[in-house]
C-alpha cells in the first residue's frame, strides 16, 4: 500500500519493537515520513524496509542509545535541525516491577535518564520548531503508574508521573502556538517491557493486557478524537473529566498565607500583622 498523503515527518524514540513499531506502521500508513530512533540496528532496518516497500514513505533509522549523551545530542540535533518534522513520538523507556528494597539505585537512575531526562531534552528540541513552523504534535507515552503508583515501582511511577505533568503543563503553554501535546497512558501492554522490567507478561492475568497494536490504535483514535490524556483501557472518559476536574478544582485551595484550620497552628506575627 502507498499513501499519498504527506503529513510531515514523524521521529519515533523506541522505535524498532513494541509499541514504538507499530506507531511507526500507523503512522507512515497515515502518511507521515518517519524518522526511526533505537538501539537495534538489525530491527530498525528491517522495519524501516518493510514500511519502505508497504507505504512507499520515506524512512530513515538512527542507532543511538539515549542514555549516552552524545547519541541523545544527536538526536536533539535532528529535532532541531530538521524543518519536515512535524510529530515527535516520546516512546522509549524502561520499567521496573520490584520494590524500592530489591532495587539496584544505579538501574533506577538509568530509568530516571531515560524516561525524564531524554524525554525533556527532546521535546525541548523539537518544541521551538515546532512553534516557529506553526504547528506540530508532541505524543508522551506515559503508563496508568501516572496516577496509580501503587501499582509497581515507585521510580518508574514517578518517572511517568513526570511525564503526564510535563504533558499537561506543555499542553496549557502551547496550545495557543499551535503545538498539540498527548499524554498515553496504556495499562499492561503485551510487549516486551514486561521481560525487561522482571516480571514476564505471561505471568499477568491476560484480562488486563492489551496487544500493542490495540493499545497504538486506540491511542491514535484518541489523538483524532482531540484528547490530551488518553487511556485506552479506561471505559468512560468522563471517569478521567471527573478526576481531572477535581484536580484542578482543588489546585485554588492549595497555597495560602495560614495554615488549613485543621491543624491548630496559631498565626505568626509576621502573618497576623
């Protein structure tokens, strides 16, 4: 199949398994260019081939790590450098499934460089570009951990924490210049994330893990459908509207000059006076 519409280019991060391929799949049948960015040079080339000989979409792939600086530098470079790119997809990152006691400090920190830190430095090289060019769309991958950390290590929660944050924070600033920003939060997905972080996906109850491709489609039908924050195992969006709405209604209440009456504290001088 050829597509003849031309959306701009897409860089994908993550890009040569999982959820980040098939981004790559749907997205160049959408039209868009790609822009393929892993560790795997082997997947990413054979990727990159098929989606060359499926869509007839122009598809280049950069081998690079994104915990090495000078490979993530590279990458910025691209961003910034690269007038067509009008899609970034924020996809790579890794888990973890054990507690803060069974944790090695050194590979949380490699998590905390990976989903916060290169994910910051590139969107802040690809947002100006964005901007100056009139427009684009900024997709996070995210993780339910967002706003359920309980639910696996709290490293990797905090780092997705961060993530929807950053996400909702550039939607506010950018959405007058232009520039879209998604948030995905995806539940347990079958890919291999699950090996990486300790915990087999065949060791899930199969009621709650989605395929990839389901997890991509969805995501996307949620990007169509004008979505900031998507969750695509959530059954009633309104459940997230509720939420997000007591949020912001409870962000008013959460600086004052005294103390919330309930802690007894009297008022200091400087306060009373």
């Amino acid at each position: 199949m050829t597509t003849t519409t031309k959306m701009g280019t897409a860089l994908i991060t993550g890009a040569s398994a999982g959820i980040g391929a098939i981004y790559a799949d749907r997205l160049a049948k959408r039209g868009y260019d790609l822009i393929l960015v892993a560790r795997n040079q082997s997947r990413l080339a054979a990727l990159a081939r098929r989606l060359r000989n499926e869509t007839g979409r122009s598809v280049e792939t950069i081998t690079a790590d994104l915990n090495d600086r000078v490979d993530l530098a590279r990458i910025e470079t691209t961003l910034r450098n690269n007038p067509g790119i009008t899609l970034l997809v924020n996809n790579a990152g890794v888990g973890a499934a054990a507690p803060l006691l069974n944790s090695d400090v050194e590979k949380m920190d490699e998590m905390i460089r990976l989903n916060v830190g290169a994910l910051t430095r590139l969107t802040y090289a690809a947002v100006p570009g964005l901007v100056a060019r009139g427009g684009g769309t900024i997709i996070n991958i995210s993780s339910i951990v967002a706003i359920s950390p309980e639910t696996l290590n709290g490293v990797y929660g905090g780092s997705k924490a961060f993530v929807l944050a950053l996400s909702q924070s550039l939607q506010h600033e950018l959405a007058q210049k232009g520039v879209r920003v998604q948030a995905v939060l995806p539940g347990a997905t079958a890919t291999e994330f699950w090996d990486v972080a300790g915990l087999p996906v065949h060791n899930l109850p199969t009621a709650i893990v989605m395929s990839a491709e389901d997890m991509v489609d969805a995501a996307l039908a949620g990007l169509d459908q004008g979505e900031t924050i998507t969750i695509p195992s959530l059954p009633d969006k309104a459940e997230w509207d509720e939420f997000d709405a007591a949020r912001r209604a409870m962000s008013g209440k959460l600086s004052s000059s005294v103390p919330a009456s309930r802690y007894g504290i009297k008022r200091s001088r400087m306060a009373a006076s």
